[in-house]
C-alpha cells in the first residue's frame, strides 16, 4: 500500500495522544484520590 | 469503576470495527489513494473538538449567568478533552498534507485558524492554573472561555470564505462535494465511535475536576481549625 508509513505515523500519533491523555487524567484521579483520603483521616483526627 | 470498564470495552469494539470499515469496506479515493484513509481520523477529530468546545462555551455561559461551580467543572473539562481532539488534528493534519501537497504546513486560513484554536485553549488552561481564588479563576475562564469559543465558527467556515490550501467541505460542503455512499457510511459510524469516545474523557475528566474541588474544600476545613 502506497504511503503506508505515514498512514500508520498519523493512526499512532493519533491514538497516543489520546492514550496518554487518558492515562494523565486516571494518574490525576488516583493522586487527588490519596490527598482526598489523607485530609480526610487528618481533619477525623483533629476532631 | 465495572461500568466504566464495560464502556470502555464497547468503545474499544466499536472503534475496531470502524477501523476496519475506514480500512477494507471504504474505498480508496481515486486522486489521493490510500493516504487518505487519514480522514478518518482527523475529520472526526475535528468535529469532535467543535462538540466539546461547544460544550465548553455553553458551560461558560451557564456559570456566567448561574454563579454554580458544577458549570465551571463541566467547561474546564469540556476544554481540556477538545483540546486533545485538537492535538490529534493538528498532528494528523501535517502527515496527511506531506505526501499530498509536498509540504507539512501552509500558513492558509484554516491551519492557521485552527493553530490560534489550539494557542486559545492553552491559554485558557493557564489561565487557571495562575488563579488561585476558585471564584475568580471561574469567572476570569469563563469569560475567556466564551471569547475563545469565537474562532471555532471561524475555523469552520474558513473553507467556504476563503480560497485555502486545505480542501473544500466533503461534509456539508454544498452542490459539487459528497462523498462515495461507502466512505459516508463508514465516515459517520467512525464519528458515532469518537462522539463515545468524546463522552467517556469527558466524563472522566468531570470526575477528576469535581474531586479537585474536594481537595480545595477539605484544605479549606483544615484552615478554618
């Protein structure tokens, strides 16, 4: 198939980008997920 | 978390078997040929980004007019997963016009437009992230949000006011454009496919702001004691 690499150049950038973006959002939610845990336990413990 | 697994999986199945209709059940178009199974990436790239960042502007109104944090969560996120969509136009855009035109980029109405798009929602980014006050970073966003959103019917009908590199509308495009009754087929069910994939990181993405303000809330309980 005429052009093959840069089909395949433009499907895997493409879908990088959307990978990583997915993995940058779930990496944010497991971070916030910890800070979240932790003020909790720390304001259960001031009380 | 079963659920969004589930969801994930369909849209995994949905945009396999879109691939595989752009790949085998589409034709390939006669002046280009086979590099231009690109444009099933990057057309709906394109519309993808227009949806979100319709979403962004309407959210942007809303909190406007409403004052309500839930409407700033929903256009922050709206604006970070068109920007994504973005991205994807803009990388996919150049591979394709390479072989084509013989050149990664021209400085022509739609690239350039769709570039500034791209610089627009950077900036609205920033800007958040320089605003520490959560009522006045939403509103300051929101309203450049709505003025960003004004390049986005720019961009759109840049094509039909100007005489541009980038191609005429296939979709839309008046008498003269369409395509092949396969190629439309296969064009729309790959759309359906991101349109999924559009509302998955969206509301993702929702999610992870409406946590963050959960961060903000319970530091601000810490402070008060």
């Amino acid at each position: 198939m005429k052009n093959l690499d840069s089909i395949l150049a433009a499907y895997l950038a493409g879908w990088a980008i959307f990978f990583v973006y997915y993995i940058s959002v779930a990496q944010r939610m497991n971070a916030l997920h910890k800070q979240i845990e932790q003020l909790k336990s720390s304001l259960s413990r001031g009380k | 978390m079963i659920k969004t697994v589930f969801v994930a999986v369909i849209l995994f199945t949905m945009i396999a078997f879109t691939a595989y209709l752009a790949f085998h059940y589409a034709p390939i178009e006669k002046t280009m040929g086979p590099i231009q199974k690109i444009f099933y990436l990057h057309l709906p790239s394109a519309f993808s980004s227009f949806i979100a960042l319709g979403i962004c502007f309407y959210a942007n109104l809303r909190y406007v007019f409403s004052r309500e944090a839930k409407w700033d969560w929903l256009a922050v996120s709206a604006a970070e997963v068109g920007l994504a969509f973005i991205s994807v136009v803009l990388v996919t855009g150049p591979i394709w016009a390479h072989p084509v035109w013989g050149i990664w980029w021209t400085w022509d109405a739609r690239l350039t437009l769709t570039f500034v798009l791209w610089l627009l929602y950077i900036a609205y980014l920033l800007l958040r992230s320089m605003l520490e006050e959560p009522d006045k970073r939403a509103l300051f966003s929101a309203l450049f949000g709505i003025f960003a959103f004004l390049d986005v019917p720019l961009v759109y009908f840049s094509i039909r006011w100007w005489r541009t590199q980038h191609p005429q509308p296939v979709i839309l495009g008046g008498p003269g454009s369409g395509l092949d009754p396969r190629m439309r087929i296969s064009y729309l069910l790959v759309w359906a496919a991101f349109t999924g994939l559009l509302i998955l990181l969206l509301n993702g993405r929702y999610k992870l702001e409406a946590m963050r303000a959960s961060v903000e809330e319970l530091r601000r309980e810490m402070e008060v004691r």
